[in-house]
C-alpha cells in the first residue's frame, strides 16, 4: 500500500517547553536518540507527561525540536511543513468531518492532492475494505460506532500512503474490549499495508501486543529501547522493571562467582559481566519466576494467600522486603496461608541483576 516504508532517524532531539507556573524552562524531551527500522511498529511508552507525544509531534513537524535533526527515510525534515512530509497521523480524538460522509472524510485528503475522481473512488474503496468498512461508504460519521469511527480515521491516514504512520492514543476513547479487538486490527492493517508505525501509548499490555520494539521514556528522557521480550526480561533500569508488567527488588551484594548475598542467603544469579564482588546489586524478580516451597532460596513469612481462579497470589515478606508471587495453575499445589512460613525459589535465569 505504501508507496515505500520509510525508516524515521531522531538524532539528539530535545524540546524545550516553558512551565505555565513556575516560568521556569524545562526538557518536555532530552536529548532522544534512535532509529526505527523501514516497515516497524514502533511504540512510545511511558506515563503521563514523560514527552510521548511530543516526540510524536515532532516527527510529524507540529512541534519543531530546539535541538537535533529528524530523517525520514535518510532525509533530514527539520525544516518541512507536516503537510510537506510522508507522514499521516491518526488521533486519540479521531477528528473526522462532522457532515461528510465515510467515503468524503476518507477522500478528503486526496481531493487536496487533486487527485482524479477514478482514482480517489479506487483508492477509497480499496483502504475501506482493507479496515473492514465495506458497504459504509454512505454513513455518516455520527451514525457510526466509536470502534467504527476510528477506523474511519485510520483510512483517512493509510489512504495517503504515507511513508510513516503515527498514531497518537488512538484506541483511548474506546471501552477495554473494544481496545484489545482494535489493536489487533491496527497490527493487522499496518502488517498488510507493510508501512511503518510509530503508536504513542502509556498502556504497556497495548505496547507489549503491538510492538516489535517499544521505546521506554522517563521525563523527557529515553530510558530504554527494544523488543518487549527485551524490555520485560532485561530492564535497563528499575524504573523501567516497574512500568513494564510487575517487578520484585530485592536488594543485596555481588559474590562473585554467579552469586549474590540477598537477606544473608547466597543466591544464584546470572553472571554479571565485569562487576566486582562486593559491589552493591538489586535482583528483578518477576511474581510469576517465583514459587513458593517447604524449602529453598530466601526464608520468608506469607502475609497474604489470594485463589484468583487461574493462580494463587501471594504476598510474602523476605526480611524487610515485600515479593509478590504469582503461582499459575494452584489446584494441584500445596497452598500456603497467611502467617506460614516458607521459602521463595526461583531458577538462576529468571533474574536480572541491576
Ligand atoms: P500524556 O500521556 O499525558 O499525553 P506525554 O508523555 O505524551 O503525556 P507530552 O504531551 O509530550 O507528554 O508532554 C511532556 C511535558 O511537556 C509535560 O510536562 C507537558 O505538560 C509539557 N507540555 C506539553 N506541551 C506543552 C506546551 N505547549 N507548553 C508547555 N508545556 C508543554
């Protein structure tokens, strides 16, 4: 569909806004720094205010950084009107035209391009069953469902075959289940379009489906880049362990040798290349790498024994520290109450050592 994927380059950007209240200039974006390939599905993910959608906005030239320069496809754009670059935006509140009907809100920007009225009616009705609207060419926008409108709008970016996509919370307006169904279609749509994304999101189980890599952002700052396997199973950061999916810290020192001392126990822990012993670590345990047993790695005291259905949730303390256990499939095992003591284990390999 697209006329050729396009890779988008950020090469030091930063933004720099002005606090309402304090007058004070701060870095809305700091110094970002990646590259994301021809033909990706690429997310921004982070919490509220961390810079997402600035970033965004800058690659589709409504912002213009104070610092770096933006390529798309190896071309630098810094200095392109939006209307000038190969990119189509999709937005959180969808902004079609009230009194056009499906076909002109999705023709609209074609018509601008002048382009013939044969090719407009091909190119319209092809994008339309490619989203799945057939037939509701004649709809007007208010008669349409949210999930409806919203494909509307993603045939009004994808008909102008932009080299990249860019989606701005597209699916927040929509009920939980009707997001989850969305998602699956844009992944869908963008796969069979072969264009490539760039989706702002702070909902990580959205990233996670949609991405092939997610790019972690922390006050204005890019915290981590990769796939979500990645990002899930090697945080860069603690930050990053938290935002993504449920983390334990447990806290303790290198012993060298594949060890490390946690509460006064040894444990195994992947090798962690070139530090010393000695040297201060924190281990990211994930609720579901741990179990709990009659015996084993770090002594602890169950104060909270939950049946979910499809597993048991624990909340056990390891001396001071609070670890979450998630035990998938309990009918078969030994269930642990409050005020039991036990041990928690966990295999050398489902840590990450910070
Ligand atoms: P959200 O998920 O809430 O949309 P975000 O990660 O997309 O957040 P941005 O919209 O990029 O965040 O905003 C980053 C920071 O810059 C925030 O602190 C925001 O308040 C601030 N900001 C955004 N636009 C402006 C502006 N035009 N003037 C001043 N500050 C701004």
């Amino acid at each position: 569909m697209a006329k050729e994927k396009k890779s988008v380059r950020l090469e030091h950007i930063s933004k720099i806004y002005q606090d309402p209240k304090t007058k004070k200039d701060f870095y809305a974006v700091n110094n970002a720094h990646l590259e994301i390939a021809p033909g990706a599905f690429v997310t921004l993910l982070g919490p509220s205010g961390c810079g997402k959608t600035t970033t965004l906005r800058m690659i589709a030239g409504f912002e213009s950084p104070d610092f770096g320069e933006i390529y798309l496809g190896g071309e630098p754009i810094n200095a392109l009107a939006p209307n000038k670059r190969d990119t189509a935006m999709v937005f959180q509140s969808y902004a079609l035209l009230p009194h056009y009907n499906v076909f002109d809100n999705v023709a609209y920007g074609l018509k601008l391009r002048k382009q013939d009225r044969e090719t407009i009616k091909r190119k319209v009705l092809s994008i339309l069953d490619l989203v799945g609207l057939s037939g509701m060419e004649g709809r007007m926008t208010n008669q349409l469902s949210g999930g409806q409108q919203q494909r509307v709008a993603l045939a009004r970016a994808l008909v102008l075959e932009p080299g990249v996509l860019l989606f701005d919370e597209p699916l927040s307006n929509l009920d939980a289940k009707l997001r989850v169904t969305m998602r699956t279609e844009i992944r869908r749509i963008q796969q069979e379009a072969g264009i490539t994304a760039v989706y702002v999101t702070h909902d990580q189980s959205e990233a996670m489906a949609l991405s092939d890599q997610i790019i972690i952002m922390e006050k204005g700052v890019v915290a981590q880049i990769g796939t979500p396997q990645e990002v899930y199973y090697h945080p860069s950061n603690e930050f990053v362990a938290d935002f993504i999916g449920e983390a334990n810290f447990l806290r303790g020192k290198l012993a060298g040798g594949g060890k490390a001392e946690i509460c006064g126990h040894m444990v195994e822990v992947p090798p962690s290349a070139g530090r010393p012993a000695g040297q201060d670590c924190t281990l990211v345990l994930r609720p579901e790498s741990a179990v709990l047993a009659d015996q084993g790695q770090l002594p602890c005291k169950v104060i909270l024994s939950c049946f979910m259905g499809s597993y048991q949730n624990y909340h056990v303390t390891v001396g001071d520290t609070l670890v979450k256990i998630t035990d998938f499939n309990p009918k078969s095992k030994k269930i642990y109450q409050v005020g039991d003591n036990a041990w928690v284990n966990f295999s050398r390999d489902d840590v990450h050592v910070l």
